[in-house]
C-alpha cells in the first residue's frame, strides 16, 4: 500500500511527458514518503495543477529538481529574516524532492541547511512545514494566498501546538507582505 501511495505521488507531479520523478528516486530505495503529511500535499498539488491553480514545477528551472528546490527554499530565508527571533525552529519539506531545509532562530543554527537527502531529517521540537517546491514559489510570489494553501491541503503544519500556531502565524504574515507588494507591482506595471 506505502509503495502504491509513493508510487501513484510521483506520477502525479511528474511533467506531463517525464514518465520519473526526480530526486534519484528509485524503486526499492526509501519508497515511502519523507513525512506522513507528504502523500497528501502531493495529491492536493495534483488536483490544485488540474484546477489551474499551480503552475508545474518544471516552469521554474531546467537546473534539476534539487536544484531548483534547493533554490526555492533559500528564498524564503530573507523574507524570514526580520522576524528571526520571533519564529520558533522550522523544517521545510519540498515534497517533489524530498528536500529537507531548517530554519533555526539566532544562537540557533540560523541558516538553511544544504542537506537534500534522505538522511536529512527535523531536529526534535522543530515544526514540520509540508508543501511543494510550486507552492512555496507561489507563496513567495503573492500567486497564492496562505490560508488557501492551507485549506486546500497545499500546505501541512505538524508539531507542538503552540509553536506550530506561531509558525502559521508568521509565515501568514510574511507572505501576506509579499502578495501585497506582488500585487501592487502588477497594479503599477499596468498602468504604465
């Protein structure tokens, strides 16, 4: 059933001709998903891509999926750095890479981690942010508003409750900033 799940995930992000995933996967090797939330937000991509929702991955870099992923999630770096110490440590899943990045506040470990393997995992205590490499690209292009992605499953929190409200709080506001800042750029790009 895991391998199925695993299986049927990758078919849905691949492009529509790419018949792999990316990230070396291999049948036999770590079939199963990177975090429990990981199938979900994969099918919610799915159907948020159908519904013309997202744009697909491949839309962003010819680099690689890692790459590209590993990109996306050093984005959200500066946008985090204002409210450093009020954020508590984060895990960020990229799911179609199963890339791993952490953000840690000051005296923390504050910067993303390289690693983007499947040895890579979450300090205990951290909270879990679950989403997709086009999710996080659309949040960070004020494309896509953050509740919405969490109400349509586009983005998964897990971990201790108040810390993962804190987490939920601040990135709303901190992609609210940036889709509000998108949104004025368009607004004054068509009045030119």
């Amino acid at each position: 059933m895991k391998t199925t799940l695993a299986i049927a995930a990758c078919l849905a992000l691949a492009a529509p001709p790419a018949a792999a995933c990316g990230s070396g996967f291999v049948l036999g090797d770590e079939v199963g998903a990177a975090h429990p939330a990981s199938i979900g937000v994969a099918f919610a991509m799915l159907d948020a891509r159908n519904a013309g929702m997202l744009v697909h991955s491949n839309d962003f870099a010819n680099a690689g999926t890692r790459v590209s992923a590993d990109e996306a999630a050093h984005r959200l770096e500066p946008l985090l750095a204002p409210v450093k110490s009020r954020l508590p440590a984060m895990s960020l899943l990229l799911v179609e890479a199963r890339l791993w990045t952490r953000y840690a506040p000051a005296g923390r470990s504050r910067h993303a981690d390289e690693h983007a393997g499947h040895d890579a995992w979450p300090v205990e205590g951290d909270v879990v942010v679950v989403t997709g490499e086009a999710v996080l690209r659309g949040l960070l292009a004020g494309r896509i508003a953050w509740q919405q992605a969490v109400d349509s499953g586009l983005v998964v929190l897990s971990g201790h409750p108040a810390r993962q409200t804190r987490v939920a709080a601040v990135l709303a506001a901190r992609f609210a900033q940036q889709g509000d800042a998108a949104m004025a750029s368009r607004a004054g790009s068509r009045s030119l």
